[in-house]
C-alpha cells in the first residue's frame, strides 16, 4: 500500500495517541513501583513468603495469560470498548488493592488487576494500527508507544519513593485512578471505534486451552528462576506444552479462532516475534542484575538508583523515535541489527564491571542495551502489527505483547539463574566455619541473603559477597552479549526481505489462503 492511497493522521489521532500512552507508563510503573513498597506492605499485612512472592507474581503471571484473549475479544466487540471497559476495572481494583487489608485480598487484587491489564496493552496497540494507517506514521506512533511502558518501568522506583516518603503504601497503587479517569474521559472524543466484521463466535475452550498452555510455562519459568529445573518445574512446562499443541490444533480447525495460526506463514510476523522474543531475553536479565547491583553491592537507595537508570531510559526512547525514521531510508533489517550490535558493546562493557565503583560504567553500558531494546521494541512490533490484516491487529498485538512478556521471564530466569550459579560457587567456600546455619544458607544464597545477615558476619565478608556477585553479573552480561552479537547477525538476514518503511512498492504478502490479503497492510 503506497503511502500516498492512505489518510494521514492529524491532531485528533495523535491527541489520541497521547491518551493511549497513558495506561501504557501505567503498566511498567506497576511493574517496578511495588518492590519499593513491598517492606511497608510486609510489615503491614504480615504475608508469609509464600504470599509475598504471589503478590508480586499473580499480576504478571494473569496479564501473559490473558494477553491472547482479551487482544481477540477487542477484534471481536469493539477495541475501545474493551479499553475503557479494562481502564474502569484497573482504576477500580486499584482502589481495593490500596485499601487491602490483608495479605490474601492483595493478592485477589493483583490477580484482578493482571486481567485487567491484559485488556489495555493489546488495545492500545491494535487501535493505534487503525487510527495510523499511513506507515510512516504509524511506525513513528508505534515507536513513542513502545517508549512508554519503559519510561514507566524507569518512573516506578522515583515516582515510588517520592509516594513512599509522603504517604502509605497504598498510594502505589492510587496512581491508576487518575490514569482511568482521564482515559475514560477522552477516549470517546480522541480514539475511533473498531470492531472486526464477520468476527464470528468466541471459542470459550480455546480461552481455557490457551490459559492452561501459557500459565504452567511462565509458571515454570518463575520457578526455575528460584528453584532450578525441579521435578514441579519440568511437570509444568511438559503441562504447558501439551496444551499449547492442543491449542493449536484447534485454533487451526476452527473458523473464527482465537488465534489465527496462520499468521506465523507470513515471514515478516513470525522473524518479527523471533527477535522480539530473544532480544528482550538478555533485556530482562540485565534489568534484574543491575537493579540489585546498583542497590545491594553499590548500596544505592532505591529512590537514587531510579534515578541512575533515568539515562538509559532516556537513550531507549531516542533509539524508539529514531530507528521508525531511520527505518524511511535504511531497511528496518539493517537498523535493528546495527542497534543489537551497540548493545552487545553495552553488554561488554558490563562485563568488565568491578565491585569498587562502577556505577557511570554501568550506566553507560545498560544504555547501550537500552538503545537496542528501544528499536526492537519499536521496529519490531510495527512489523508484527503491520503483517497482520486490520480486523487481526488485536489478535497481532497480544503475540507481540505475550512474547516480549515470556522473553522478559526467561532473561530473570536464565540469567538470573546463571549469576546466583557463580555467585554460590565463588562464595560458599568463603563462609567462615562456625557460622549458624540458618545464617550461612542466607549468606550463601544470594547478595541479598548476604546483606541482610551482614551484621553476624566477620568485618570485611561483605566485601567478599559483593565481589562473588559481581562475578555472577559480568557472566551472565558476557552471555548476553555472545546473544546478541548473534541476534544482531540473524536480524540482518531473516528481516532481509523487508525494505524500508512507506516505500513504493509493496513487500509480498502473506499467503492469499492463509490470511486474507484484501485487508492486510503491505509494506516495502
């Protein structure tokens, strides 16, 4: 589709535009607000650690399961609808959740709010294929929507320690309501209405299918992350799988199916999703490792540390405006690849970081990661978003979204896993013998295990610990940039095919059979 057939978009769309932004910061400042205010909560409503990880986790393990759904049930009765009705339910859980008095209705809140949020990411994304149908245009809008779930990621630990010194913390949550409102509000004036044509009955089997695929694998994931590859880790990912082949099976079969399979035909969507998925892989990993190095070895407050990562964020948002208008002259394939391979520098530089000071070097490095992250993020998902026809997007939208939230999972899995390895193997013959047991298997855990029972220690074991960390943290970024490097070198080969963004001739299309090509986007 040439951009000169196609409406450009003005001032309603990208007031719009702004108003879809809104719940996205909302969702990453969800994800990184709650661990400043997990030790008031704690102390509050007295959760056991069983409850404290499900409050952490019920939210995010409910959004990757419900991403599929909601992103098809948004094609089928209308993607605003579905956004206003989510915003009115995430603002009002959120209330509850503020207002929980205990441990149990905090985790019923989040679990709540998990559904609730897998309504607005693939709603923001599918309506924002519709209000910009100009490809530039819309590459553009959809690298400063990519932007903004970081920015909120980067947001959370300040905004959360500025709430924190003021008020309870509730507050954390609160944020939502304003958000709701605003959206709620706008939405009708700035943001059209969307609805598939000839969507067809919603499969009730193939939600409780695609649920049962996905949660025991991020399940499986988290758990590997603490535990390791335990005989409850391997049920559940056997579990999972089994049904994400049941699933599958049946999405083929129907004729209105929750998720189109056919999509993955078209090379563009399936290449797209594959960078999506390993990329954010060693963006998660880090994410987790330079968050505790910042706090635990450096001894940063959390409020200080959030403001040390303000800079990359500030370098991923560049990278997320810029890569679309780079992509106008230079083939996304080319830019994606070049954007990996500076990250992959940033990766190097992370490992060669030592426990005496590095934060700038750190700073610098995890920019660099973030630079590469921010065109993926961007690049990818237009293209994940584009290969897809129309009365599809929110179908689209939720993979994209469901990769990147499995992609994250795996890299605190992975890598995280890889630096507890080192850091257990270089510390535990370091424990001074006589040491209490109970104090001994904290210490020899994790960093954070050794700050906490610092004060039982012998003067100077600290020391040690930080530095076994820090070994754990400069393996895994050494890892991450080998990936990388290798992901920058596949990018350039399987996104080959693509040319640049709103060129004149049209890259060809999926499979007439497999997807209908009367309503998909083409692009060169």
């Amino acid at each position: 589709m040439s951009t000169s057939t196609v409406r450009r978009a003005g001032a309603r769309e990208w007031g719009g535009l702004a108003v879809l932004s809104l719940p996205t910061v909302l969702l990453g400042l969800d994800v990184t607000v709650l661990y400043l205010a997990l030790p008031s909560l704690a102390e509050d409503l007295r959760p056991s650690g069983t409850q404290e990880l499900w409050i952490m986790d019920a939210y995010g393990f409910l959004i990757a399961g419900f991403l599929i759904t909601m992103g098809t049930l948004g094609d089928r009765i209308g993607r605003r609808k579905l956004l206003m009705l989510g915003a009115a339910a995430f603002g009002a859980v959120s209330v509850l959740a503020a207002y929980a008095t205990s441990a149990e209705m905090l985790i019923a809140a989040r679990a709540a709010l998990g559904v609730a949020g897998a309504t607005l990411m693939p709603s923001t994304l599918a309506l924002i294929s519709n209000m910009f149908t100009d490809l530039r245009q819309r590459s553009l809008a959809i690298g400063v929507w990519a932007t903004s779930f970081a920015l909120g990621m980067a947001l959370g630990p300040v905004v959360g320690g500025a709430l924190l010194n003021q008020f309870w913390w509730g507050a954390a949550f609160l944020l939502a309501v304003p958000v709701a409102v605003v959206l709620l509000v706008a939405a009708p004036v700035l943001i059209p209405e969307y609805r598939a044509p000839h969507s067809g009955r919603f499969d009730l089997l193939s939600v409780a299918l695609s649920l049962i695929a996905i949660l025991p694998v991020i399940y499986a994931v988290k758990r590997f992350a603490k535990d390791g590859a335990d005989v409850p880790t391997i049920a559940a990912t056997v579990i999972g799988l089994v049904f994400a082949v049941l699933f599958v099976r049946r999405q083929g079969r129907l004729a209105s199916p929750l998720l189109d399979v056919r999509l993955f035909t078209n090379r563009t969507f399936s290449a797209a999703l594959s960078v999506l998925l390993v990329g954010l892989v060693g963006v998660g990993g880090s994410m987790l490792l330079i968050t505790q190095q910042l706090q635990l070895v450096e001894g940063l407050p959390p409020i200080e540390a959030g403001l040390w990562m303000g800079p990359p964020a500030l370098l991923m948002f560049l990278a997320a405006i810029g890569a679309p208008l780079v992509s106008r002259r230079v083939p996304p394939g080319i830019v994606v690849a070049a954007t990996l391979a500076l990250s992959m520098v940033g990766y190097l530089l992370l490992t060669q970081v030592d426990a005496s000071g590095g934060v700038v070097q750190m700073v610098i490095g995890f920019g660099l990661v973030y630079l590469g992250l921010g065109a993926i993020a961007a690049l990818g998902t237009d293209l994940v978003v584009g290969a897809a026809p129309p009365e599809k997007a929110g179908s689209a939208s939720a993979m994209s979204e469901t990769v990147q939230e499995l992609g994250l999972a795996l890299g605190v899995a992975i890598l995280g896993s890889l630096a507890t390895a080192v850091y257990r193997s270089r510390i535990g013959d370091q424990i001074p013998v006589g040491t209490p047991p109970e104090v001994a298997e904290a210490a020899g855990d994790s960093i954070a295990g050794a700050t906490s029972s610092a004060h039982l220690m012998p003067a100077g074991w600290l020391d040690q610990a930080k530095e076994a960390a820090t070994s754990g943290l400069n393996t895994a970024m050494l890892v991450a940039a080998v990936c990388t490097l290798v992901l920058s070198f596949l990018s350039a080969v399987v996104l080959r095919h693509v040319g640049v963004i709103g060129g004149d001739e049209a890259e060809a299309g999926p499979d007439p059979a497999a997807v209908p090509s009367e309503a998909a986007e083409s692009r060169v």
